[in-house]
C-alpha cells in the first residue's frame, strides 16, 4: 500500500530549498515526489505555495483547491487558498476562505491580518482596524500587525472607548522604527481622552484651587504610561494639552524657585522636558517664570561646586530651554533620574556638532534666495523627529516601483544593479532614512543646505543603524559638480522655496539617468489658502521672524478665534518653533496649480507618470474609475476644484524624462 505522505525528511529538505530561495530546484523536487505521492496535503500544498513565489497564480490556485478537497479540515490550505484569491484580485473568494480558516481555528491571526488588510484596500477602515486589533490581541508580538495599525490609524479617527487599543498605541510609540508618532497623534489623543482619567486630571488643573491639587494631578499623571510616553516622542498637536502643560510646568516652576523639592515631580518633569524640547519651546512664558528661571538658573551656577543642587532645579529649567544652553552643563555630571534628558538636550547636540566637522560640501553657496533658506534652516532644523515609520524589509527597484501604480511598463526599464538614489533637500533625515530602509542594495545621497539639518539627519541614521547614506551639503543648483547621474531623484518640499522652481526642476532632469524616475513634492495654491493668508498678514504687518515674535503671532491665532484661520490649529507644524516657521514665516515660498506642473513637465520634457498619496488616489477613484484617468491631469485639475484641501500634503508625483 502506498503511502499518502512522504518521508518527513524529503519534506524538510524542499522546505530548506524553499526558505534559501531556491525555488525553482524545489519545485523540481516537489513535483518529482508528487508523482509518488499525487495525494499527499504536505506536498501539494508546499508545491502550490513554491508556485505562489514564482507568481504562477492559477496553478497554485488548483494545487490549494486539490489540498482543500483531500482535506476540509486543513486550514493552511484554506489560508493559502485566501492569498491566492487575494493575488488574482478576487476578494470575495479570499474573504470567504479567510474566513473559513478562523472559523477552523479562531486563533490564526494572520488570517485576520489579511482580512483588515481587504477592508483597508476598500476604505472600511473602522472594520480593519477592528480585524487588527482581533489579530494583535491574539499574537501580541506580530511586527507586520503592528505595521498595519499603524497603517490605518493614519487615515482614520478613532473615536469610541476600547479597552485593548491604547496598550498598542504605546507599543507604536516605544518602537522607533514603524510609524512617524505624529502621523497617528489624533488618534493617540483620542485614545486618551477616552480609555484614561487624562480629562479629570486635566479638569483639576482648571479648578480655582488648583495649586492645593497639583500632587494629585502629577501623581494621575505619572499613571498615565501612554501619555507620558506620547510626551516623549512628538509635539502634541493639541492646544488643550498645551494650556495644561503651560499651567502645569508654571506651579511645578514656583514650587522648585520656593526649593519645594517634591520627587513626585521627577517623573513628569522628564516627559514635559522631552516634550518642550521637542516643540522647541514654543509654549508662552510670562516675565514672571523667565524671571524665576533666570534665578534657579543662578542658583544652579553659584551652587555647582558645593553639590547642593537638587534633579528637579535642572529638570525644571530644561523644560524652558535645552541644556546645551546653559555653561554649566558641560560640567554636569548627570543622576540616573537625569540621564534620559541630558542625552536628549545635551549628549545628542555634542554628536551633530562633530557630525557638521565632517560632513563633505559641493560648494559655497552662492545664490541669495538659497543663502538666506539655509540660515533659516541653520537657526531652525526642521523637524526634529524621533521615531519613524520603515520598511520590514528592503526590496528590489521594481518591486517597489510595481507597488505605486504608475504609467510605466517596468518589462521595458532596465535599473542599475546597485541603486543610486538621491534626495534632493533631505533636512534632519526622515526622508533619507526612510527611502534607505525601501530599496535592496541602494546607495542614498543625501543633500541639503543646512549643516545643522545634515548632522541631526546623520546621528538619526546612526541611531537607526542605517549604513547607506551619504550626507552632502550643497545647493540643488550645484548639483552637476558632484559628476553623477541617478537611478531615482526625490525631492519632496523643497523646489517651491527656491528662487526659480523651474531653473531646479531642470537640474534634478539633467542629473537622471535614463530610464530613471523622479518623485518630486509641491505646494498646492487651492489647498494653502489660508496660510498664504496668513503670510500675507505676517507680511503687511512687517513682523520680523524672531523666536519671540513667531510665539506672539502663534499665541494670537489661538486668541483670536478668526474661522478663516482655524484649518491652521489642525496641522501638526503649528505645535512647534521650526514648525511655524517652516508653515508661516518662510523666507521664500511658491505654490502651484495642476496646470503650471504641466507646463513644467512639457517645457523639461518629462513624461507624467502619477500621483504618490495612496489615500488622495483613493478619493479621486470613487469619481473617476478608469484605468487611465489616474494619468490624467486634465481629471486631478477637475477633481481638485472641487476638493480643494485634497492635496493638503502637496502636489507628489512620479515622472521619467520622455
């Protein structure tokens, strides 16, 4: 009698073929044992999960029905079955056997994983973000779940109680490389207001007695692990919490000045010293607290050598300026309680100054609009980051590219083997670091104006252990002496603020390579309406961009309650120094409409590929659901007049030389 299942080392060895790669040797293999064994589940299922690598869908397809078939019971095969119906575009069918798996085992969570993953790709985000959370309650541990919350939390808001959802927002904020905080901070927001005490803290704060309470608030507060660690890692865009924290950090300011030296401060001092420093002390000050700071500060200096200097005088003044601004820092020889904020303010500026000692320049810039955007950049390196979202792993040119939707026949391009790519105006890093971490075997070349933005970029790319970017400081306009062409050029906000857009489009041409890509970034004039308001306002006023008088403008925008300007509170650059300045106060800026882009691309020569926004690309199809409308322009110029904030994030989109 034959036996309905090969020798289990036979299976393993097509496994280890597989696992290596090596698909073709293990489908020969595999098929060979199929002969032997037409109807064995392990084979048939291992030969149509080979095919599914080398893309042969309909036959892998046929292998998974056969195993389904021998056995109604094997929901491996059910779950590849549903992959495969996903890869053919077959949702309902995969939905189907998804759902078939759990029904087998309710605790396949990867089967819930790729049913969120469905519900996403059709916009009924409120019901993938629920097949996410069914999948990280399951498997706590599950990166790719994790990626894929992240994911969603982006373009939807989260707005009812659940008791699981806030143990994953402070998994997404601990880990430093799945998702920018700020692109989920409503959301994080949200999750406190609901599922935390956070609002009966907050409301003890606005009590007429709230001095009497502030123990108790900063003890509700030191509870709240989620809001702390919120604190630590982006601005909160959010004016409620501002005003608290401005209130907050007054009381915590006159009890240390009284030499009130509570430790139940300690806690919350680090995350509002984080969060200060993140937001570049953009919150208001009265003459009072700079007047109480000015003393501590003396207090701290004339104390230095006798160690009578308490952890929470040094927290409290780092929580109206960074340490490396005061001279006795250097001295400092930190508590463990300190630790964490002297590396943050101190040790991390120390670095990027010696980073700028060795970072290799083009040339001296010469022209007077990128002379005075790079002093601007100088004084305010914009943004500073902590986290970031990356990629689970890099992949080859095309794969990524296959991924965008754009209108190129990829059979027909031929890229480099070893990828160069540049960033063209990469400021701290978070565009470099993310396109290193995408790309398999992909050299960055990063370029920017400003030293300070260089070396912020360098020790994040260190930070993040990413080895294949180089840093140039340089004006975009003297890109040709660095003698080199490029596979692929980003450059994403950066031609609206210079002099003549066109003039650098034109560079950024020259510098590509044939069968090469550019993505490039613009101001849309529709959806920056208000700002550019807002800027007329700041223009006609004269008021000149100071520290002081961006805080004031910024402050009487809160104030004043204009309805024309409220959009403006929602934008995450409102909520810090080189925020306000990059979105309000810049010293150059163009914005553009759909039809000056393609009189741009016409004049250069280049060739409309596509727009980059999946979720801008979503919106546009529910109007127009032709295949070709995407590569539309005369259709994105419609659609925009009527959603004229659509392109709030910019004009990005894909071009090749024609």
């Amino acid at each position: 009698m034959i036996e309905k299942e090969p020798d289990k080392k036979i299976i393993e060895k097509i496994i280890f073929l597989f696992n290596k790669k090596k698909y073709l040797e293990a489908l020969d293999l595999s098929d060979k044992i199929t002969n032997e064994y037409p109807n064995s589940i392990l084979i048939n299922n291992i030969t149509g999960v080979i095919h599914t690598e080398l893309k042969n869908y309909t036959l892998a397809k046929n292998l998974f029905n056969k195993v389904v078939n021998l056995n109604p019971k094997y929901n491996d095969g059910f779950y590849n079955l549903a992959n495969i119906y996903n890869k053919l575009g077959e949702e309902d069918n995969a939905i189907k056997n998804y759902e078939k798996v759990i029904e087998l085992d309710k605790s396949y969570y990867k089967a819930y994983n790729n049913l969120g993953n469905i519900f996403r790709k059709r916009n009924l985000n409120k019901k993938a973000l629920e097949y996410y959370i069914l999948t990280l309650n399951i498997n706590p541990n599950y990166i790719r779940g994790y990626y894929n919350l992240a994911g969603v939390l982006q373009h939807y808001i989260f707005d009812e109680k659940n008791k699981y959802i806030n143990k994953f927002f402070l998994y997404l904020l601990e880990k430093k490389i799945i998702v920018r905080p700020n692109a989920i901070a409503t959301n994080v927001i949200n999750g406190l207001f609901l599922n935390t005490n956070l609002k009966d803290n907050f409301s003890l704060v606005e009590n007429n007695i709230y001095p009497k309470n502030l123990n108790k608030i900063i003890e509700g507060l030191n509870d709240n692990k989620l809001l702390l660690q919120f604190m630590k890692v982006c601005p909160i865009p959010n004016y409620y919490f501002e005003k608290n924290f401005i209130k907050i950090r007054n009381e915590i300011l006159n009890q240390i000045y009284n030499l009130n030296f509570e430790k139940i401060y300690l806690k919350f001092l680090v995350a509002l010293s984080s969060q200060c420093f993140l937001n570049e002390y953009v919150y208001t000050e009265t003459d009072e607290e700079i007047f109480k700071v000015n003393k501590i500060n003396e207090r701290i200096r004339s104390n230095f050598n006798t160690n009578e200097i308490n952890d929470l005088e040094i927290l409290i003044l780092s929580c109206y300026a960074p340490l490396y601004s005061f001279d006795w820092c250097k001295k400092l020889n930190p508590s463990n309680e300190l630790e964490e904020i002297f590396i943050l303010q101190y040790k991390n500026h120390i670095k990027e100054k010696k980073h700028i000692q060795k970072i290799r320049t083009v040339k001296e810039i010469n022209d007077s609009i990128s002379i005075k955007v790079k002093n601007q950049y100088e004084e305010n390196p914009y943004p500073r980051w902590t986290n970031l979202g990356l990629s689970i792993e890099p992949r080859n040119i095309k794969e990524v590219i296959e991924e965008i939707n754009l209108d190129i026949d990829l059979k027909k391009i031929n890229f480099s083997k070893n990828v160069e790519i540049l960033i063209a105006g990469c400021g701290t890093g978070q565009h470099a670091i993310t396109t290193a971490s995408k790309y398999k075997n992909a050299e960055i070349f990063a370029l920017d104006l400003s030293f300070n933005s260089l070396a912020y970029a360098k020790r994040k790319a260190e930070e993040l252990n990413c080895k294949n970017i180089n840093f140039i400081q340089g004006d975009l306009l003297d890109l040709r002496k660095l003698n080199k062409k490029f596979d692929i050029i980003e450059s994403v906000g950066v031609l609206h603020h210079m002099a003549d857009p066109l003039l650098g489009l034109e560079t950024l041409t020259d510098c590509l390579n044939e069968d090469s890509l550019m993505l490039i970034g613009l101001y849309s004039e529709q959806a920056r309406k208000n700002i550019a308001n807002i800027r007329q306002v700041i223009n006609n006023l004269k008021i000149k961009t100071t520290k002081k008088n961006i805080i004031n403008f910024r402050k009487n925008i809160f104030e004043n309650n204009n309805p024309k300007w409220e959009s403006i509170k929602y934008s995450p650059d409102f909520y810090s120094t080189s925020g306000v300045r990059d979105l309000l106060f810049h010293v150059q800026e163009h914005r553009f409409t759909i039809q000056k882009i393609r009189e741009y691309i016409k004049k250069l020569k280049l060739f409309f590929l596509g727009f980059e926004d999946t979720n801008v690309i979503a919106n546009f199809k529910k109007s127009y659901n032709e295949p070709t409308d995407l590569y539309n322009l005369n259709k994105w110029e419609s659609f925009e007049k009527n959603n004229s904030r659509i392109f709030s994030g910019m004009y990005q989109f894909w071009c090749k030389k024609n």
